[in-house]
C-alpha cells in the first residue's frame, strides 16, 4: 500500500508542477503581448500628403490626352502623305499625263 500513495503522491505532485509551468507560461506571454501592446500605442501616427501625387496624376492624365491629339492628327498627316504618294506615281506611270 505504500508504494501506492507514494506513486499518488509524486503523480500529484508532477501535476502541480505541471499546472505552476502553465501558470508561468501564461505570466511570460501575458508580459509579451504586453510589451507589444506598448511598443505599437508608442507609434506615432503620421498622415501622407497626397496632393503632390494628385497634381501628378492630373499633369500625366492631361499629357495622355495631348499625345492622343497629336497620334491622332499624325495617323491623319500619314494617310494623307499615303494619298499624295500613290498619286504620284499614278501620274510618273501614265505617259499621257503632263507634267
């Protein structure tokens, strides 16, 4: 019978052991999490100034538009210069065509 209780005595007492390391592991994290609690309320909270990326935005949006204009009158420019070109040499391969 002894050998029993001494068993349930050391069974007990790995328990408690066991239930102090917990306890303990608890405190550890609980000091973690609030040491990051800390470190993060100690940020300082700045604001970005989106105005200068605003003008920017405004400025290229306004230069797409121009160059669109200017592709546009040059595919315009090219087909007409297509034009002159064929009509040139319609009139360079008919004899009959003064010059």
């Amino acid at each position: 019978m002894g050998k029993f209780k001494l068993k349930d005595q050391l069974a007990g007492i790995a328990a408690l052991i066991a239930a102090i390391v917990a306890i303990g592991g608890g405190f550890v994290k609980y000091g973690e999490i609030t040491t990051q609690l800390e470190a993060l309320s100690n940020i300082k909270q700045e604001t970005v100034n989106l105005a200068p990326l605003d003008k920017k935005i405004t400025d290229n949006g306004q230069k797409i538009a121009d160059n669109s204009k200017s592709s546009a009158v040059n595919a315009t420019e090219i087909e007409l210069l297509k034009l002159q070109i064929e009509e040139i040499k319609i009139n360079t391969s008919n004899p009959l065509s003064t010059q």
